[in-house]
C-alpha cells in the first residue's frame, strides 16, 4: 500500500497533540491564576472577562512572542476603561507565574 507509513502518521499526530497540549495547558494554567486572583481583587465579575483579555494579550504578546511590553498592554486596556492598578498587580502575577507553568517545549525559541 502506497502512502504514509503508520509509524510517521502516528509519530506526527503525536508531535502535534503534544504541542497543542502545551500551548493549550500553559494559557489553561495561566488563566485559572489569572481567575484566583481576580476573585481576591474585588473586581466586579462583570469586568472578569476584560481583564483575562487583557491576560490572554500579555501571556501572548509580552511572553510567547515577546513583541511587546507590559506597559504597553497595560496602557491598552486601560483606556478601555479597566483600572491601571489592577492590570498592573494581575499582570505582575501573571508574569511571575509564567516561568514556573511553562514547559520547555512551549518557550519561544531565540
């Protein structure tokens, strides 16, 4: 039988699971921090979706691809009118958190 042997369409089916576990797993953990926190931070559940907006942006534009700064990302969605503060504290959380949820195979490579 022509085509794919098995052994490499198993092999890249792997390959690709696992790096969509890895990305999928470091936002999963990264989010449930960025949950715990802003439960503790008395913001109005209202504005939780914003706020881990604004989280999804820093994980990927400040951490994974490193094209931007936090205070970038901060001053961003402080003009749609979150709290300065309360980004700056979630985003320090998030930031210090990052190393410790990261797997290997999920840092940018430079």
């Amino acid at each position: 039988m022509d085509g794919i042997p098995p052994e490499l369409a198993l092999e890249v089916t792997s390959a690709v699971t696992d790096a969509r576990e890895s990305g999928y797993g470091l936002y999963k953990a990264l989010r449930q921090i960025a949950k715990d926190k802003l439960s503790r931070m008395e913001i109005p559940s209202a504005l939780h979706g914003l706020y881990l907006a604004f989280v999804n942006e820093l994980i990927n534009k400040v951490l994974r691809r490193r094209v931007a700064e936090p205070p970038e990302i901060v001053d961003k969605w402080e003009k749609y009118g979150l709290n300065r503060d309360y980004l700056i504290e979630l985003g320090a959380r998030i930031v210090e958190a990052y190393p410790a949820v990261t797997p290997e195979s999920a840092k940018k490579v430079t």
